[in-house]
C-alpha cells in the first residue's frame, strides 16, 4: 500500500524547504520503506536545491539517512523489517564498475542517484495531491519521515549504534575517508595535504591520520576549523587568510611538494594552487564540485613530472564493506564523527540550511 509521511519539499530552484504531506509509492521488488530516525545534511543537497544541477523540482531530496527498516520488497534478501540501516547512494548492480566493485562509477550513476528523479523505469517513488514530484535522491529522497529506498542504497548496521551519530557516513564521510584510503594510499613518511576543512575535508585528516602518512597539512580560511583539524589529527595547518599556500607548502614540505592532496573546496583556484604544489608522482583527488562545466587551466610542463589528478565520486567506495567499517571505528572512537556534527529536529531544516551555509555547522544531522 501507499504511504503517506511528512518529507522537506523544494518547489522550486532557490525556494526554502518547506513541510509537506507526500505519498510514498509501495515498495517495488528491490526497495524497501524505512523509518527515518535521523539524515545529515550535505553541499550537494543545497547546490541541487538552489537550481545548481537540473534535478526535477518540486522534489524531495536528502541521501544521508538512517532508519529502520519498516516493509520490504518481494525480492529484498539483504535486510528484512526491524533492521537497522544507512542510506548511501544507488547503483544498477550490473555494469562493469558495479561489478568489479566500483558502483560509485556506475555505467547509469547520474540518472539513478542525480539528475533523474524516478526510477530507472521511469516510474515515480513520491507524489503529492495525485502529482508526481522528484524522489528517488540517491535511490532514498531522505528529508522525509519514511523513505523509499533502493536495496543497494542499503546498509545494515549494528542497532547499539546510534543513528545519527553515524547517518553522514551515506555520502560526505566516506568522501573524504575514500579520497585518502582508495585512492591516495598514503605510503610512510609521505605529504597529504587537504584543501578545506569542511566535512568532507575533515574526513580526509582523520582518515590520513590512520595511515602512515607524517604530515598531514589542512588548509582553510577560517581558524577555528583549523583548530579542530589539528585536534582530529593535522600535523600542520595553513590559514590562507593569514599566509601564501604555495610558499607555507614549500616551508612544510621542504620545498619537496605534496604526495597527496585533497582539493574539496571546489573552487578550481584552488585546486591550480594544489596540483602546483604536488611532488614528482604526487597525486591530486578532486573531490569538491564547482557548477557544471567549469574549467581549470593547467600548466602542461608542470604535469610531465609525473603528477596525476584524479576526479572521486563517494570516495570510490564499495558500501556493504567500507560503511560497516567507518561505523566500526567510530564506535572504537578511532573516527571521531561526533566533532563535526550539530543536530537539528527535522522541522529546523531551515535554520540547519542557514547555519550550514554560513559554516555555524559543519554536518548539520536531522533528528526525526
């Protein structure tokens, strides 16, 4: 049967998210409906509801939930009612990368978790007065009281955990954390350098403190965040507001350059500052996403040395494997999550936007 729940509509690109009663489509074979207990709150869920990327509006967003698990579809095997889980994003199962353990590049990665707004039939998950309205946000459209999600959106967890102390592990945590596990791969005594001490960016400092890397420089303009940086495990911290990032690196680094860095800032300034300052065979991960089709201009000598740049999706992570493991450590206090995060009840979604957006909150979590 249909469900009716309170979700966090946008009506339109730069309108506010307003309450309002939608009807949950019942749960096809692979989906399950799930009781949402807390979802985080995440840049992208603004650019999209500011008109950024062409998302249909009036929709339904939100893709860092957890719940409990309430109905599941006929062929659903993986979870089954009263189950705990984390809502990451979607993918076909089915392609090359889904099956070589890459799903966050999905041969149909947009249209599923993006820009699409139905099914991959083309069917509607959520409506609203007998009208169709954008869901299926990253297979979950979480900002809602019940979501419909996809069974590869699905993660279950230990239920001693509580929900929102881990719900941002769904997108901007396992971001950051796969920038410098996956793909970095810190070797000892090696530079990681990260570009913005934002969630994502703080993500990165405490995933490369459990690495060998010795020096872990975080970068930001703001100085408390930089000293929250220093206290999740940055050796070094540069404050752009105060000093030149290209001649503090050189200082840091010995005028060597950086092994690694993690440009999640977005702005390509930036990021042409970080591909300067990387050593011979260093790598840039590009993680921060400007509006579509911005450019950044390199210089091509610069590169022969053997650098590399790298663009990430969601850390490039296998979730029914990585996100059972950040849980882990955060329930070993080895990842400390909770210094990042503010909650909010999910009917001050406004005001989260506002402090989120003004950088008050670094992850703002709803609490339903």
């Amino acid at each position: 049967m249909p469900t009716t729940t309170r979700a966090a509509v946008v009506e339109s690109g730069g309108a506010p998210f307003t309450l309002s009663d939608v009807v949950l489509d019942e749960p096809g074979p692979h989906e399950a409906l799930v009781r949402m207990v807390a979802t985080g709150l995440c840049h992208t869920d603004l650019g999209v509801a500011s008109g950024g990327l062409p998302f249909p509006l009036p929709g339904v967003l939100g893709h860092e939930g957890g719940g409990v698990v309430e109905a599941v579809g006929s062929a659903v095997a993986g979870v089954a009612p009263g189950d705990h889980v984390l809502l990451s994003f979607t993918s076909c199962g089915d392609c090359r990368n889904c099956r070589g353990g890459h799903p966050a590049y999905c041969a149909t990665w947009l249209p599923l978790n993006l820009l699409g707004g139905s099914r991959a039939d083309g069917s509607n998950t959520i409506s609203r007065d007998g009208e169709a309205l954008g869901g299926h946000f990253f297979g979950q459209s979480s900002f809602a009281e019940r979501a419909l999600a996809d069974e590869r959106s699905l993660v279950k967890v230990d239920p001693d955990v509580p929900l929102e102390a881990v719900a941002p592990l769904g997108c901007g945590v396992q971001t950051g954390v796969g920038a410098v596990w996956n793909v970095l791969k810190p070797d000892t005594g090696s530079t990681v350098v990260v570009l913005g001490a934002g969630a994502v960016g703080l993500s990165a400092v405490m995933a490369a403190a459990l690495t060998p890397a010795t020096r872990i420089v975080a970068v930001d303009r703001v100085a408390e965040r930089l000293d929250l940086a220093a206290e999740l495990g940055a050796t070094h911290t540069v404050d752009t507001s105060r000093a030149d990032l290209a001649e503090a690196l050189t200082g840091i680094t010995g005028g060597r350059g950086a092994d690694g860095v993690v440009e999640s800032t977005g702005n390509v300034g930036v990021l042409r500052q970080g591909v300067d300052a990387l050593a011979a065979r260093g790598t840039l991960v590009v993680v921060g996403a400007p509006p579509f089709g911005t450019e950044v201009a390199l210089d091509v000598n610069g590169l022969l040395g053997g650098k590399r740049i790298v663009g990430l999706t969601l850390g490039d992570s296998e979730t029914q494997t990585m996100i059972p493991a950040l849980v882990r450590l955060v329930q070993e206090g080895r990842l400390p999550l909770h210094r990042l995060i503010s909650t909010y009840p999910f009917g001050d979604i406004d005001r989260a936007v506002q402090d989120m957006r003004s950088g008050k909150a670094i992850k703002p979590v709803l609490t339903f």
